[in-house]
C-alpha cells in the first residue's frame, strides 16, 4: 500500500524569485566556500540577561569560517564581537585530541567553533588555535586566558557561578580564577593510559557525551570522570597522507572486546583530594551522563548491554549512591530520549519511549510517582523551554507526519496541547529567560535556512537571517532547475508505514523512462525523509536526468520504538527487504526504467549499499559505496552491541548481518567502493576486507582511497573529486551512450 503526502508549497520553484537564469548544478558549486544555502548561523543564543543574541556567523566569501556576531534584542542591529583572525592566525594546527574531538562532534568549520555565556551575562568564553579567549563586553575586547604555544587546551567552560573558567589540559582538569588571575591544577594523576576529565572514544562517538566534567551550580564541587585505557585493544593503523604514511596506534573498542575502566570523583576547584562515587559492583558499563540536581550529583549508568538505564543520586560527601529510577527496554533505551530537566519543587522532568513513543513525563521530588504529561502515537523530540511561573513547557515534534517538525506548547499537568509553529517545514526554537521569546530557525524544501527571533505565541518580532531566495542568494542561478520533492509512504511487511520522498525531473517520462538514484542511509539514530532545505547533490542528480527516490526503512529515528526495534540482532536485513519494497514501488513508475537504478550511501549507508548489491543483485544495475562497515566485528562496542548485541553471544547475527556473507551476490563492474585512508571510525580495514572477498570471487569493483581523509571529507578538492568520480561512474553504468 502507498500514499501520498502532500507537504510542498503551493508555488513553483521558478516563481520564487524573479529573472533567475536557468543554470544546471555543478560538483564545483556544491563544494563553494560560499555555500548554496546562503550565509550559515551557528550557536544562537539569547545572552542570560535577554537583551542580546549572539551566534556563530559564516563570512559571506567563506561560510565555513565563523566569527562571534552579536544581535541587540531590542532594535536588532547586529555587529561582529570578535572575528577569529583578529585573535590568531588562520592557519594554526589542531593538536591530534582536538581533531579528534571535532570528527567526533561532526564540526567542520574553523574560526570560533563554540562559545559559552557566563550566567551573568558579562563574559563570553570560546576556545580559539589551542588557547582559551574570554570576552568581556564591558571592555569590548578578548582576553587571552592562557597562552600556552606547547598544549593545546580542550572543553573549556564557564562556571555556573562566574568565579572560574575551567579547561583540560594534557589529560588533567584546570581552573582559572578569574578574580585572581590564578591558574591550578584540581586533578592528579594522569598519564599512560590514565586521563581525567575527558570522555572516551565511545562516549563522544555513540553516546552523545563530549566533556569528562561537571560542576555544580554553587561553584563549589566539581564531578570529573577518570578513565583507565588499558584494556582497550590496540589497532595499530597505518595513516596514509598525501605528505607519506605514518603507523597510528590507536585503542579502538571492537564489538565484544573490553571498554575502557571508568570511575566518576568528586573535587573542588582547589583540587581537594576526590571522593570517588559508588558506581556499583559491576564495572563493565557506560556513564551516560553526569546532571547536577538538588545539590547532589546524578549518574546516569547505562548497562553494557544497554537494556537498562539506571538514574543514581551521589552523595557529594561521601560518594555513596542510591537509585532513584530505572529506564529499561527488552532491546535497547535510546539515550537520545532520556532527557533531564530540573523542577523548583525538587521534582524534575523525564523524557522517555517507555509507552513506544517519546513523551514527556513528571517525578516528584523523591524521583518517584511519574506523570505522563504527553501521550500519543507521535513522539517528543526535544524539551525546548520550561516556564514553572505560568506552569508551561514548550517542546519539539511532529503529530501528522514525521517529515515535519513544530513547536507546540502544553502545560505542567499535560491538559492541554498547542502548536505553536504553522509553516510546513522543519522547526526549531531557542528560548529566553522565561520562555518570552524563542529564536525560531526554520527551513523547507522551498526555503534555505533562516533565524529570526519570535514572541512566544509565534509573531515574528525580526529577522536575524531572513536568508530569502532573492537575486542576490547564491542558489539564485540554479532556481529554474530545481525540483520539489513529492512525499509519501510505502507499507513495510509487517504493516508499518515508511515514509519516502522523490525528485521526477521533466525529461522522465512514459515515453522516455528515466535512470534512477536510490540515495540510502538506512540504519538507526537517523532519519532522512524530511521537508527541508538541502541535498543539492540530489538536485545535480535530478539535473542530470536521474529521478531520486529517497526511502527511511524500518529501523529509522522518529517513528516511535517498534519502528526502530526490527533491526534488533538483525542489521542490514529487514532495511534490505524494506529498500527493496521501495525499489519495487520505483520500478513501477511508468516514468522509471527499472532496469537502470543505482544506489548509493556513506557509512551505514555504504553498508547498506553492499547489502543491497549482494542481497538483491537483480534490482540494482550499480552502487557507490562510501566508507562501509564491512563486519560489525570491526565497529566498536557502544553503537554494535546496542542493536546486535555482544558477538561473543550472537555470533551469528553478526555472520547474518555481515557484507561478506552476502559478497558473492555483487556483480562484476556493479560496485564502486570508497573509503578515507585515515578514517579512525569505520576503519580502513572495513574497506580491505571487503577488497579481499571481491578479489578472492574474482569479482571486478573499482575503488577510490583517499589519503588523509578521515570519515568525513574535508579537503574541498578531495570532496570535488570524490562526487566527480562517483557520477562517471555511474552515468557509464546506468547513461551508456549519453
């Protein structure tokens, strides 16, 4: 069964701005320094008084170095605080933890990548080149907290109360206070394979934790994790750059091998010997996080097997824990949904999927007696504000269709819900000191990117970036070419309803049937069927004649658990048969040649690619696979084990759900395979193993390495030579002769 979604706008592509040239894209022009999107904002905030936003802003001739802008509230005149040049150079290295922490984080831009208010308002802290910058706005100027040309410091924070600015260097947590002047070390003990204050591969890659320290609001305590590395296993990669080769030795967790040992102290910014809290007999687990509440420290462990999820309240004194509840699942809690939020009263609020969807739920003071707030089949995504005085909390989500997401507004004992936000499209919001007013940031398949700043019952007040597609926008010159997607959904095998979206260019046509573009992702914590502005890579494939058919199978983020939980100890199965219902639904649109689709991904996308070429041989011509994993033997613990379980039990559903399994199904000349030669998280070992089955079939594939480049592409050229490749490729396997 399918059905349509009707989520464009009532106005052609060609109508929204006047005299745009009909201009196809180019792989040049989607790797601009400009950007197609037009300027980038990043990190808007409103300052802790209310009266000024400030964010992260692209340079209009280079969208990827941001600068520290500022927004008056009031009148909405704008200026720069601090442009990152000003302060040091351009070109300054990362150290190898910095880089490392960013590919984690995902962030790709350079200049002021962060920054953080202090909860007076006066000083914004950022890290810039390895040091650490306050700005003061009384001043007007920067100043240069450290100054340390031999480190490189990490993670710098301001603390709750203003007194200290915080960072990690060389593995030990340092404060600065900023009445003195006075640096000092508060942790001991680092070195070897022992570090404090940081958060381990896993944890910054899986479980969405970037800092290894925590203070409390008085200023008075801080909680910091102390990680021991040693029964990490050692991978001793080679790193392949265009300046030659070096040997990487590298403790990467495998599914079923030993995690880091973890323990959580209690200090204080004078480095008082630690207290260190009762974590419980069982060392084999995960913490989460770390939330202060009520003056105490609250733990959240998460078990190795990630079925249970236990809330601990520590005694800042003593260390000694007790529990206040547990989130538990028969496969697996999504740390994504456990949201914490503290209430005047003592009680705080939970978010959690325990009734299969995402809702928002109320605990007393004691961590008892929980209220469901929310309910329905549709889920929460995200706390956005909490106003206790008018006993109102606005959130994230979506009610009709998952490929849209709004603001709605509820109160404190759930009553009643309203939604706040109307445009189809995806919304986010921002709030102020007392939920007054938000920073909405919205976009559409019609409209790039915007922020604008919005009273709390929707108004617009201004724009903070209006970002219109007018003859100035640098998308202008392709608007006449560029297509609306068209939404709907296909029904999966078990009843549940995938959501899809697709491109129709006007040269396919009964008549003249068109090649087709599958473009997959496929796996879990993701979700690509949404109305939003983006994918011009899409576009340029539309452009160039293919139809594009984007599919989220069961598995994908925001359809409540049991949509999720299929590919439990089954990955790379049942999105298979999914994507291939798709196929089938593609294939029989009379505008669509069924024996010309092609299919392409990166990541768990390049694995589904694999998969798809192996399992269904007879529905895909070609495929382009970027940076697969090849084995989920070889990806690490935390992301593995949460949806396949520990290969030590279940060994064959790791040989189920394994491209090698399925290799011989790959045709020859049908697979482009490509893969960064640094690439420290899908190693490159993914990539060799899956060269070795082809070769050992005498199966003929053609691949494309990259030195240097780690899983996500930075180096433009390299990024331009990577699309270039993949197209040829394909136009020669799906277009012969065009």
């Amino acid at each position: 069964m399918t059905r349509l979604i009707a989520l464009g706008l009532a106005v052609s592509a060609a109508a929204l701005t006047a005299g745009a040239s009909a201009k196809d894209l180019t792989i040049e022009a989607l790797h601009d320094e400009a950007g197609l999107s037009g300027p980038s904002l990043r990190g808007v905030n409103f300052s802790p008084d209310g009266r000024m936003i400030t964010m992260l802003r692209g340079r209009e001739d280079d969208a990827r170095t941001l600068d520290l802008w500022a927004y008056d509230v009031e009148t909405g005149e704008s200026r720069v605080l601090v442009r990152s040049d000003d302060l040091v150079p351009a070109d300054v290295e990362l150290s190898e933890e910095e880089k490392n922490r960013r590919e984690r984080q995902r962030i790709y831009d350079s200049g002021i990548v962060s920054y953080q208010w202090d909860d007076d308002g006066k000083r914004i802290l950022f890290p810039l080149g390895g040091d650490v910058f306050l700005y003061d706005l009384a001043e007007g100027a920067a100043i240069r907290v450290t100054d340390t040309p031999d480190d490189f410091e990490t993670d710098p924070k301001v603390s709750p109360d203003g007194n200290f600015v915080s960072y990690v260097r060389n593995d030990e947590v340092f404060v600065y206070e900023l009445a003195s002047g006075r640096e000092r070390q508060v942790t001991k003990g680092a070195g070897g394979t022992i570090r404090n204050g940081v958060s381990e591969f896993v944890a910054q890659e899986e479980l969405g934790r970037n800092t290894g320290y925590w203070w409390s609001g008085d200023d008075e305590m801080i909680v910091f994790a102390q990680i021991d590395e040693s029964p990490v296993d050692i991978v001793e990669r080679l790193d392949f750059t265009p300046e030659g080769s070096k040997t990487i030795s590298q403790r990467y967790p495998f599914a079923g091998t030993d995690n880091v040992k973890i323990k959580l102290g209690i200090t204080t910014p004078k480095g008082k010997k630690p207290k260190w809290i009762d974590l419980g007999e069982n060392e084999d687990i995960y913490v989460a996080t770390v939330r202060w509440h009520e003056g105490s420290p609250y733990v959240f462990r998460l078990s190795r097997d990630q079925k249970t999820l236990d809330v601990l309240k520590a005694d800042p004194k003593t260390g000694k824990t007790e529990l206040v509840f547990s989130e538990t699942s028969d496969t697996w809690v999504n740390l994504r949904a456990s949201t914490f939020r503290s209430l005047d009263d003592g009680g705080f609020l939970w978010l959690s999927e325990r009734d299969g969807f995402n809702h928002i739920y109320r605990y007393d003071a004691d961590g008892k007696n929980p209220v469901q707030l929310t309910k329905g089949e549709w889920p929460v995504t995200g706390l956005s504000c909490l106003d206790e005085e008018d006993g109102e909390i606005y959130f994230s989500g979506w009610m009709e269709t998952a490929a849209v997401r709004h603001i709605y507004r509820t109160t404190l004992d759930g009553s009643e819900i309203e939604q706040v936000t109307t445009e189809l499209g995806w919304h986010s919001a921002s709030f102020g000191e007392g939920c007054e007013a938000y920073i909405h940031r919205f976009s559409s398949q019609n409209q790039p990117p915007q922020a604008a700043v919005m009273g709390a019952d929707g108004t617009r007040r201004y724009w903070l970036l209006e970002n219109a597609l007018n003859n100035s926008h640098p998308y202008t010159p392709y608007l006449d070419s560029h297509l609306q997607w068209e939404f709907g959904q296909i029904e999966a095998e078990d009843g549940q309803m995938m959501d899809y979206q697709i491109l129709k260019p006007a040269t396919a046509t009964a008549a003249h049937p068109a090649p087709a573009m599958q473009l997959v992702y496929g796996g879990p914590g993701v979700q690509r069927v949404r109305n939003v502005w983006g994918n011009a890579y899409a576009q340029l494939l539309a452009d160039k004649g293919y139809v594009v058919f984007m599919l989220d199978n069961r598995g994908a983020f925001n359809r409540g658990k049991a949509f999720e939980d299929v590919i439990y100890h089954k990955m790379g199965q049942p999105e298979v048969i999914d994507q291939a219902a798709g196929t089938a639904w593609l294939t029989s649109q009379d505008f669509v040649d069924g024996s010309r689709i092609g299919v392409q991904g990166w990541s768990y996308g390049g694995y589904m690619t694999l998969m798809m070429l192996g399992q269904r041989p007879d529905l895909y011509k070609a495929g382009a696979s970027g940076a697969p994993v090849s084995d989920w033997r070889t990806y690490d613990t935390a992301y593995t084990e949460r949806y396949m379980g520990d290969p030590r039990e279940v060994a064959e559903a790791y040989d189920a759900s394994s491209v090698i399994t399925y290799a011989e199904g790959i045709k020859d000349d049908a697979l482009l395979l490509i893969h960064g030669m640094a690439d420290d998280n899908v190693i490159f070992q993914n990539a060799i193993d899956v060269m070795a089955a082809l070769q050992q079939q005498d199966t003929d594939f053609k691949l494309m390495t990259y030195p240097g480049e780690k899983h996500g592409f930075r180096d433009k050229e390299n990024k331009i030579h990577r699309d270039r490749t993949t197209l040829d490729f394909l136009d020669a396997r799906l277009k012969p002769g065009e």
